[in-house]
C-alpha cells in the first residue's frame, strides 16, 4: 500500500490487487497512511476473489483474466489518484494518522 500511494503521489498510475476477505484491512490501511478517503483509495483498488494463496498458476491466470480490464481501468483513466487527489496525497498526509474503524466499512 505504501508504494502504491507514494507511486500515485509521484504521477505514476497505479493499482493494487487485494483479496476481497481482505477489504476492510486495505482500505483501513490506506487511510491510515495517507490514501484520502475510502473514495480515493477505491479508485486503485481492484479486489481479487479470495483465496490467492494456495491457488494453481491456472486458478490464479483465471482470477487475473477476471479482474484484467479493472486494473487497466484504474491505471488508464482518470480514476486513479493521481489525476483527481493529488492534495490528498500531500507529504504531510503520508504520516499515519487516525481513523476511526467504522470509515472502513464500504
């Protein structure tokens, strides 16, 4: 998450593939270190049906041909961060900072 933000922040479109049991987690840790809002980091996160781990190269290219035209949409158009929030991304915002549990319900 970290290099996806400071990657953002620099101009470089970017996108972060998280498992969907791990939702929650990725947006609470995306605020805590600077990712705006839970709008912001919606923008880049693509979420992959979990689980990841212990799946077959064959089980994960299907899961990758799944959320395929997701990541390019996040890193093609105006959605990802660096287009619309910058300000959001500002060195100051970079530090942790607190956020209430309940923000990361989506």
């Amino acid at each position: 998450m970290h290099d996806v933000l400071q990657l953002e922040k620099s101009g470089i479109a970017t996108s972060a593939l998280v498992s969907d049991a791990f939702k929650p987690q990725a947006i609470y840790q995306g605020l805590q270190i600077g990712g705006g809002s839970v709008r912001n980091l919606l923008q880049i996160l693509v979420w992959v049906k979990h689980p990841i781990s212990d799946q077959t190269p064959s089980q994960m290219q299907k899961k990758g041909e799944t959320c395929y035209l997701d990541v390019v949409d996040a890193i093609s158009s105006e959605r990802h961060i660096s287009n619309q929030n910058v300000q959001a991304l500002t060195t100051e915002s970079i530090g942790a900072r607190k956020v209430p549990a309940a923000e990361c319900d989506t």
